[in-house]
C-alpha cells in the first residue's frame, strides 16, 4: 500500500499532519508504518499496523487477532501495572484492510540490543535487562483461570484440559505442514509420538496468562537507564501453560555464547519471581521445543528469509530426510 496514500486518509480524518518516517513489511507480513505526530507538543510516535489480506488469514481470525491484542495489552496494562501500547481500532473501509493505531512506546526493541555492536551495550547490561525480562513474564504467568485457549471468557474455543487444548493446536500444524509439503508422513509421525509423552501432563500448572511470543523484539527497552520501557504485540495471547511461553522465550535467544548467558539469566529472574525448581522448567523446554520449532516452521515457510533455515531445523529435529523442498 502507497505509504502517501496512508499518511494522506489518516491526515484527512484527524485534521492533524502526521508524517511517515519508516515502513516494515512484505507480501508476507503486517505492513507496519512508523508515523510521527508533527502538531503535537509532546511530539509522539505511533505505528499504523495494517493487516494485509494476503497474509495467510481469514478475515475472522484477522478480526480476532486485532481484539485479542487490544484486549490483552488492556488487561496486563491495568491488572499489573506493565507498560502495553494504548491502540485504536482504525475503519476497515479507510484502507480496504483492518488497522490498529498503537501509540509507541518509548525505547528500543530488546534484540537490536542484543544484535547491534555499535550500539556498545556491555554483557553486564544484557544479562540484567534479559533477567528483568524474566521478572516480567512471571508477573504475566501470576494470572490465571479455570479453562484453557482463548482469552476472550465468550469464546467457544477453550479446553477443560492441557492434553486437550495443545493436542488440538499441534493436529491443526502437523495437517497444515503435510497439505503444504512442509512435513512428510515419516516426519509426522515423529511429532504424534512425541504428542502422547507422558511428559505433556508431567508438570500441570493451572490455566495462565502466555504471550506466546515473549522474544526480545517485542520487549521495548529504555535507551537510558537500559529498563524494561513496554511489553508488546499480544495477538496470540491466550491461557495456555507457562512452559509454553518460556520455551518460546529460549528459542529467541538463539545459540551463541552471549545468548546462552541472557537465557541463563532469563530464567533467573523468572525464578525469582516465581517460585519454580529451575530443573523442572528446563525438563519442560526440552520435550516443547521440537513443538515450538514446528510452530516456527509453519510460520515461516513461504517467507525466502528463513527457508533455508526451516529446512535445516526440520532436518536436525525430526531426523528424517526431506522430501519436498520445493
């Protein structure tokens, strides 16, 4: 979409001049557009998320997804005092798509921390911001209820138990990876014996709060004082359990030395926070990663960025040649 186009229907309707500093995306993705409030005095930054047609979804789970993200940055902004963007929902008949206004929260996202050299962050600092990150996501994990899956308390889709409820979603991943050549039957199998592990209910914890997608690039971080500033992007949050989100925290970090270190301390501070035995958790991460990294396969496949990295990953994991790479 015509980055002139956009900033000219959002200057029309609010009478302000809003202006585009940067936009992020693809033919696969949100388009994502950086604008700046030039009328205002405080002069404050927004992101225009619109959610393009050909992403994958239908428009109902495009609906939900926008709901759920406003719901859930609502309910973490106001139940535990953790800084969560404040967003309006934008006409879908302004741009011919769904769209969310989100205020910006101020700061940099965690990984280009993490990543950029010449941002001269030291490691002391990146193994504290990654412990205050432990710290946050178990004041998330303090909420709970009585029944898994969405969080809307109207939805039809939740589930009287775990077994249920992971059972459902990893079916619907392995039946969308065979339909689209990403898995072959061999490959399936390996993933419906690990499902039936007594492992799966070897450490219940009641219904919790999961972001279930707590990577570092949707932790904003002060510049300044090098704090935790925001929490974002809660489009996927749903009560699942907490092994869930803190596996798919340890797989953001990634495998380098430094990034050993911020997953060591990770689980420190998420330890602190929440009495838990360290053991257990890492039990835990070990069984759901290959869950995690199927999650992450399906997501990724018809993004060019990450396919050679898929096919590597599905090849160390499932430890059955591919048949289809095409």
């Amino acid at each position: 979409m015509n980055s002139e186009y956009i900033q000219g229907i959002l200057n029309h309707d609010s009478g302000t001049e809003y202006t585009i500093k940067s936009v992020q995306h693809d033919q696969h993705q949100n388009e994502l557009y950086h604008i700046h409030d030039e009328k205002n005095s405080s002069s404050k930054s927004y992101y225009l998320k619109v959610f393009v047609s050909n992403a994958g979804f239908s428009d109902s789970i495009t609906q939900n997804k926008i709901s759920r993200e406003i719901f859930a940055s609502e309910i973490i902004r106001n139940k535990l005092n953790i800084p969560t963007p404040l967003m309006v929902v934008i006409e879908e008949s302004k741009f011919g798509q769904p769209a969310i206004l989100q205020e910006e929260i101020p700061g940099i996202n965690f990984d280009r921390l993490i990543y950029s050299s010449h941002l001269n962050v030291s490691k002391n600092d990146l193994e504290r911001i990654s412990f205050q990150s432990g710290v946050y996501l178990s004041k998330i994990h303090g909420l709970t209820r009585e029944y898994f899956g969405d969080i809307f308390d109207d939805s039809d889709k939740y589930y009287s138990s775990w077994e249920e409820c992971f059972t459902d979603f990893v079916q619907n991943r392995l039946h969308e990876s065979l339909n689209r050549g990403i898995l072959n039957e061999s490959q399936i199998d390996y993933f419906e014996k690990r499902l039936m592990s007594e492992k799966l209910n070897s450490n219940l914890s009641k219904p919790t709060f999961c972001h279930r997608d707590y990577s570092p690039q949707n932790i904003i971080v002060n510049p300044i004082d090098l704090s935790i500033s925001g929490i974002i992007d809660f489009e996927d949050a749903s009560y699942w359990v907490p092994e869930w989100d803190i596996t798919r925290t340890i797989a953001s970090f990634g495998n380098s030395c430094v990034q050993v270190e911020l997953r060591r301390s990770f689980l420190s501070g998420y330890v602190s926070d929440h009495k838990v035995d360290v053991s257990q958790i890492k039990e835990q991460v070990e069984y759901y990663s290959p869950f995690e990294s199927l999650n992450y396969w399906v997501w990724g496949w018809d993004r060019p960025k990450f396919h050679n990295d898929i096919v590597e990953s599905i090849q160390k994991i499932a430890g059955i040649n591919i048949t289809n790479l095409t």
